[in-house]
C-alpha cells in the first residue's frame, strides 16, 4: 500500500511539473492562432474598404504607380499582426527576449552588410568623379571614345558619379566614373 501511494505522489508530482509546460504551450499557440486570424480579417476587412471607397483607384490616379496599395496596405498590416501574435507567443513561452535579440541582431548584421558592400561602390565612383574632374582632361563638349567599352560620343555632362555621353544613335550612355577611369580613353582629333 505503501508502495502504491509513492507511485501516486511521483506521478502527481512528474504532472505538476508537466501541467504548467504544456499549458504555456497550449496557450502560446492559441496566442499565434488568434493572431493569425485576426490579421487574415483585417487583411480582408482593408481590402473591402479599399474596394468600397474606390481608393486604390483614386491612388494610383494620384501617384501615377501602377501597383494595388490596398494590396500593399493590406499584406503590410496583417504581417504585423502576426509578427505582434508571434512575439506575444514566444513570450508566453518565456523565450521572446532571446528570439527577438537574435532576429534582430541578424537583420541589423544584414542591413549593415549591403550597406558596407553599397557604399564601397559608391565611394570608388565619387573618388574617381573627383579625380576625372580635376585631371580636366575630359569637359562636357568633348568627343571621346571609351577603347575597352567600345563607346564613343559627346560628353554632355560630368557629375560626382557617372559621365553622361550622347552617341551618334541618339542614345545617352551613363558610364560611372570607377570605369571610366580604369579604361583608356581616346580623344580624336577629327570628330565624326
């Protein structure tokens, strides 16, 4: 008997542990759940007002864009909402903290990342624009011809990033100015 009432006080005490794990759970997912429900609505109820009051019309007439911005609208709040519903789950687990640190410490390494790698090509065109520009060897009015690019044309204007040049088809070529300056260019002293 003694033995049979060890067993029972075990097991009570093994789901007592248990019991508050699997409640947070159950609520934690009951959280994400509503959460998706709710911005499955709202998604729907922005897109009827969108529809009912004839805004993405009125949008696009003013923006001259060509895309749906109840679309936009929509799909940008719901995605919120569940983002708003996952956090509120993760945080009834006791994890929220951890998980957001770690997404956003991803997102910021990412943005910092393209940024660099951006600004690097950015940066080599403004070194060279300046350096084109105080060669002085290239002026808007000149006919150049670009020898590795195969491009020639009129320099119409210099600016801190790119030459732009007009060829003789009538087109206007942007060339930034790190290729420029690491091609040879030819002056011809007949211009065509």
């Amino acid at each position: 008997m003694a033995n049979n009432t060890l067993m029972i006080s075990e097991a009570t005490d093994a789901i007592s542990i248990v019991n508050p794990i699997i409640l947070k759970i159950i609520v934690a997912v009951l959280v994400f759940l509503m959460g998706f429900i709710i911005g499955k609505v709202v998604q729907r109820i922005i897109m009827k007002i969108f529809e009912m009051s004839d805004l993405d019309r009125f949008l696009r007439k003013k923006t001259g864009m060509k895309v749906k911005f109840s679309v936009i609208t929509a799909t940008i709040v719901s995605y919120f909402i569940y983002l708003v519903s996952i956090v509120m789950a993760l945080n009834r687990l006791n994890i929220a903290a951890t998980v957001i640190t770690t997404v956003v410490t991803v997102i910021i390494v990412v943005l910092l990342s393209f940024l660099v790698f951006g600004l690097n090509d950015m940066f080599a065109n403004l070194f060279a624009g300046l350096f084109v520009r105080f060669r002085k060897n290239i002026n808007p009015g000149d006919y150049i011809r670009i020898k590795d690019k195969r491009i020639e044309g009129y320099v119409v204007s210099i600016n801190a990033f790119n030459i732009r040049l007009e060829t003789h088809k009538d087109e206007s070529v942007f060339i930034p100015n790190m290729a420029l300056f690491k091609s040879e260019i030819i002056k011809p002293k007949k211009k065509p």
